[in-house]
C-alpha cells in the first residue's frame, strides 16, 4: 500500500538522484569555482547537495518538503532554505543554478533563471526529451532557444540512466546545461526587435520561414538572405539553426 510519504513525493514530483557516478556527472557539467554562490533547486535528500559544497563555494539549497528540509545533514558552507524555489528572489551577485529539478516544474524553473540578471549559468537536470528538444539534438531547434541564443548557449552536457534515481522514473534524463554569454550576440538595443523577428518566424506560414519573413520584408532580400545562409527557401522554421537565425536578422535588420 501506498504510505503518506509515497503520496508527498508524488504530489512533489520527487525523484532522487541516488548513484555517486551521476551525481559527479552533473557537478562536472555545472564546473563550480570555490568562489562562487550556487543556488541548489530542491534538495531532497541532501546527496547532490554534498557534493555541490565540495566544489562550490557556497550553496543555498532550497527544498519545499518540511520532511526532508528539517533532516539535511549538511556542511558548513550550505544554507538550507525551506521554500518553494519559484517563490525565490534572485541574489544580486553573479551566481549559478543547479538542481535536479522537478520534471513537472521544468519551464518555470527553466524561465526563472532566463529572468534573474545576475544568473551566470544553470546546470539542470530533467528529462532527456526536454533536455533534447532545447538543445537542438533532435535536429530541431525550439522557439524558446533560438529566442534566446543570442543571450544563453544551451547545451546537453550529458544523459543519466533512469537507474541512477530512487524511485526510478519511467525515462531517463538528461543535464542541461544553459550558460550565459560574456557578450550578447546581439547588442542589447536590438534584443526587443530580434524576439520580435523570431515570433515573426515562427508565428507565420504553414511552418515556412521563408513565407513568414517575406510577409514583413521585402521579397527580394529575403531571398538574398537566404542565400547568404545557405538555407531552402522550402527549410520548416524548425530546423533553421540559431546561427543561420542571427545572419537572416542582420541582414535583414542592416
């Protein structure tokens, strides 16, 4: 039968990242310096947490469940923080994101840190679909990271079985890894216009970027951008690649 605690990390969508190897995985991906603050999104049972504070210089490790958040066993240099990640106020110091996150919590966790200012990076892990889609492994690229490529460069930093959790989920996972860039890709002044230009494209015709562009823009340079891009004109908007985005917009936008 079902115990109360099997229902809470139900409700929670808890799932434990339990295998050292994996835990290790995902800290190399977030590559923390001694020196740097590192906030944890949910943390459980404490395991990933520990190894976080090895490399981290400190850790605020927030987790919702009173259960687990009374019981952590941490070192010195952890603030534990007993609250709902969301609900959270982004430090004003650079800082960077890790976590083991709650699958059904992925996109506003994932558009928390797009949100915070100071957030030099974020090291997640979710599902491997989600992780995929993101990263253009499918050889499709999401609305969402072409939106923000000039910004953040996205990556699957690795693939974790599913046996590596306690419960063990029913798909395996993947790291995300989002880093924020030194210098935009896009000087801050055209950002409003190149989300614009990207709604543009993928808001328009029967999935055509061509056909979407050439309803703002005139035919002929369109074509020519195409062109310089090496692209279709027939290519579904979603496999046109973040950099063949940036050439179109600056060379439309010129």
């Amino acid at each position: 039968m079902r115990t109360e605690r099997d229902r809470t990390r139900r409700v929670l969508s808890q799932t434990f990242l339990h295998d050292p190897a994996a835990l290790d995985r995902v800290v190399q991906a977030a590559r923390p310096a001694h020196t740097d603050l590192v906030l944890e999104v949910g943390a459980g049972d404490g395991r990933l947490t520990r190894v976080l504070a090895e490399a981290a210089g400190r850790v605020v490790a927030y987790e919702v469940d009173p259960a687990l958040a009374t019981r952590l066993a941490v070192p010195g240099n952890v603030v534990v923080r007993q609250q709902d990640f969301l609900t959270a106020r982004p430090p004003r110091e650079p800082f960077a994101v890790v976590g083991n996150i709650p699958y059904a919590l992925t996109a506003p966790i994932v558009q928390w840190c797009l949100r915070a200012p100071a957030l030099t990076s974020a090291t997640l892990v979710t599902q491997l679909e989600y992780a995929r889609k993101r990263t253009g492994d499918y050889g499709r690229w999401s609305r969402l990271t072409v939106a923000t490529w000039p910004e953040y460069q996205w990556d699957l930093a690795g693939r974790l079985s599913r046996h590596a959790f306690r419960p063990v989920p029913r798909v395996d996972s993947g790291i995300l890894r989002l880093r924020r860039r030194p210098e935009p890709l896009v000087p801050g002044r055209w950002m409003a216009t190149y989300r614009s230009f990207v709604e543009l494209g993928f808001g328009g015709v029967g999935g055509s970027l061509h056909a979407s562009l050439r309803q703002r823009h005139p035919g002929r340079r369109v074509d020519a951008a195409f062109r310089a891009a090496r692209l279709d004109t027939s290519t579904v908007v979603g496999h046109v690649w973040p950099e063949q985005w940036l050439l179109l917009f600056r060379l439309l936008h010129a």
